[in-house]
C-alpha cells in the first residue's frame, strides 16, 4: 500500500497509519511535549512522529478564575 501524504494524514486528523492505513494505532509513551507525540501502527508495525501545532483560539465566555 503507498504512503499517505501529509495533507491526507492531516485531513485524517492523524487517526490512521500513514504507512497501511490502519485505524489501530496507539502512542509509546506520554510526552510532555504536547506537539509531538510519538505513535505506532499496531498492524504494520511501523513508528511515527505526530506533530502538532497551534492554530489559533477562541475566548471562553463567562470564565471565573478559581482562587486558590
């Protein structure tokens, strides 16, 4: 099977293998750093960096900060 691009995998929202198309995918291990995240193919077998990065935001209305 080819390789996904990375327009499809980004219009996939990552949620496949970007090697077999698989849905069944997990990370390794926690990051800390939230805009990469290291991924595997439970099917394939093969590892990936999933990178992330910021798009904007949005306000949240009616937010009340807690005091601590």
């Amino acid at each position: 099977m080819k390789r996904m691009t990375q327009e499809t995998f980004r219009l996939n929202n990552g949620n496949f293998c970007p090697f077999c198309q698989s849905g069944s995918t997990d990370y390794i291990e926690e990051s800390m750093d939230y805009l990469e995240e290291q991924r595997e193919c439970l099917d394939c077998g093969k590892a990936w960096i999933e990178k992330h990065k910021i798009a904007g935001y949005k306000e949240i209305k009616n937010y009340e900060r807690k005091e601590i």
